[in-house]
C-alpha cells in the first residue's frame, strides 16, 4: 500500500472549518446532508433491486455485557394472565453511543469549540430534556438511499485494518476506481474494515472505550483524512465497522465525527458489515438499497437502528 504525506493540522482545520456546509440548505436546516436524498433518490435507489435479498447491518441489541460493552443494554420481561391465555411483554433501556449498540447518530450528536451543525450554540440547544435543534426526529421518515461497499480489507488483501494501517480518504478513492464505482451527491458509503476479524486475534481486547481522555484511546479505524472524501462526493450517510482511527495526532476534538457538524453527514456507527461484504461478493456487485429508519424520539441525540441492504 503506497504511503502519502499525512495533512498538516493545518488542512485538518480547514476541512472542518473552511468546506463546511452550514447554511447550504438554510440557516435553520436540521436535516442536514440527508437534504441530498431526494424522491428522485429514492426511486433509484429502489431500482437497485433485483434479486430482493435482504441483509440486516445490525449487531445484537447489546445487553450482554463484555470488553466492548461497559454499559449493557437493559431488557426486562413480564407476562400476565388473561383468562385462561396470557401476554409477555418487555422494558428496553439503552445507552446506544459507544462502541457495542448499532446506532444513527443526529446532528446534535457532535460539535467543536465554535458551534454545533448550522453554527448553534450547544450551550443553547442541548438540554437535559433533549436536543432543541438537530434531533433525530427531522429524519424520522427513514433514509432510503443507494448504497455503496467500500471493502478495504478485499482491496488490501488482509483480514482487517489495523492501528497501524488506518483507512485514508485517498484509498477510499482508490477503491472507488479500482471498482469501477462512481459516487452520486447524496449516497451512502459504506466502508467495511474488517471489526469482526480484527477482534477474533483477541476476544478479550476492547475495540474502544465510550468515554475517557482522546489522547490516551487507541483503536484502528478511518483516519481524519476521510474528511474530505466524504465532502468531496456528498456523501449523505456514512456506515462503518470501525470508528475514526485513535488517537487523532491533531490538536482538535473530533476526527471523522467531524463530519456531523461540519458536514451535516449522518454517521451509522458500529455497522455488522461482514456479512454485507460477503452479500456483495456472491451478488456481484458493490451497490444495493439502504433503509435505515430511525425511532422518532423527539430531541434524540440519534437512535438504536436496524439497517437494511437489500439487493
């Protein structure tokens, strides 16, 4: 794999502040980069589909807990009588961001010491309450979009991406010509790294913790220099199986989640993608439906979701 000279902080800075996209869409625009995913959008997308194969992109809900699950989801059952019948029913409590819970994350999810998506002050629009402006319920009538398999470990030819191997903007490019792929504004990249084989060399080994100090984490993943590729092609939604690459080596926040108040892009993080990439590779092809269908929970950071391809 050719190295290329890693951006200065410099250029780092300028992707997130200087490309990006508030007030393209108004300046009181919630929906953000899912604007792009037009009725026309969605017509096509559905014309992707031929064999009606269907591929779930979700991991378990996370209520096992484990190295990768600090928090585990809660699911509690009740049955009751009814006459001579009955009925079960259950609780469900999640705290979804981190790293064990498939989830969409909205645009107030993330921001920098300037602002929030659109310029807004968190300080303002984040309350114990909920979120007073880019919640998940303005994408509540679900994302139906062409998707798109970005496969690195098939085009490195190793099982997964490593920490000392990141996935960088350029090869995603690459991939796209070596493919023979071309992206559309308002697509959804999904780029697989391989989470899953990376895990069984150690079972016992975090991918990552949800909370602690950005300089002390360490995980392999997409490195900030993703930015600009998902710019570059409007990217509306990105799915990955790894996260961004830590620690970031630049004095900023955030690295790929950037791209939520930057760009407005909505981010599916923790996406099962093995069994997406194996799907592409019997199908033929690398592009499909993708349904993602967020709950309505209004002032939501994001939501638990249940991704779908189909084919």
């Amino acid at each position: 794999m050719p190295q290329r000279p890693l951006p200065t902080e410099k250029e780092v800075t300028s992707w997130i502040r200087e490309r990006r996209n508030w007030g393209r869409w108004g300046k009181d625009d919630q929906k953000g980069a899912i604007n792009l995913v037009t009725p026309a959008k969605r017509v096509a997308a559905a014309r992707l589909v031929k064999s009606g194969r269907s591929v779930s992109l979700s991991r378990p809900f996370p209520k096992e807990p484990g190295p990768n699950n600090t928090l585990p989801a809660q699911h509690y059952m009740k049955t009751a009588t009814r006459g001579k019948g009955g009925f079960s029913a259950d609780y469900y409590g999640i705290f979804y961001h981190g790293v064990a819970s498939t989830h969409i994350d909205a645009l107030c999810h993330t921001w920098d010491d300037e602002a929030m998506w659109n310029g807004r002050d968190p300080k303002k629009e984040i309350t114990f309450d909920g979120a007073r402006f880019g919640a998940i319920e303005h994408w509540q009538e679900g994302i139906v979009v062409r998707g798109v398999m970005l496969d690195v470990p098939r085009h490195r030819g190793v099982p997964c991406v490593t920490h000392e191997t990141p996935v960088h903007g350029w090869e995603l490019d690459d991939i796209l010509t070596k493919r023979n792929l071309r992206l559309e504004p308002g697509d959804a990249v999904c780029v697989y790294s391989g989470r899953e084989a990376w895990q069984a060399q150690d079972p016992e080994r975090p991918y990552s913790r949800p909370f602690g100090p950005v300089a002390t984490l360490q995980r392999p993943g997409l490195h900030v220099s993703c930015l600009p590729f998902l710019r570059d092609h409007d990217v509306s939604v990105l799915v990955w199986d790894m996260l961004d690459h830590l620690p970031i080596g630049y004095d900023i926040p955030w690295a790929v989640h950037a791209a939520i108040f930057a760009y407005g892009v909505a981010l599916l993080d923790n996406a099962l993608l093995e069994p997406l990439a194996k799907a592409c590779v019997e199908e033929g092809r690398d592009e499909f439906m993708l349904v993602i269908s967020p709950l309505a929970v209004l002032g939501g950071t994001g939501s638990p979701a249940n991704p779908l391809a189909v084919f």
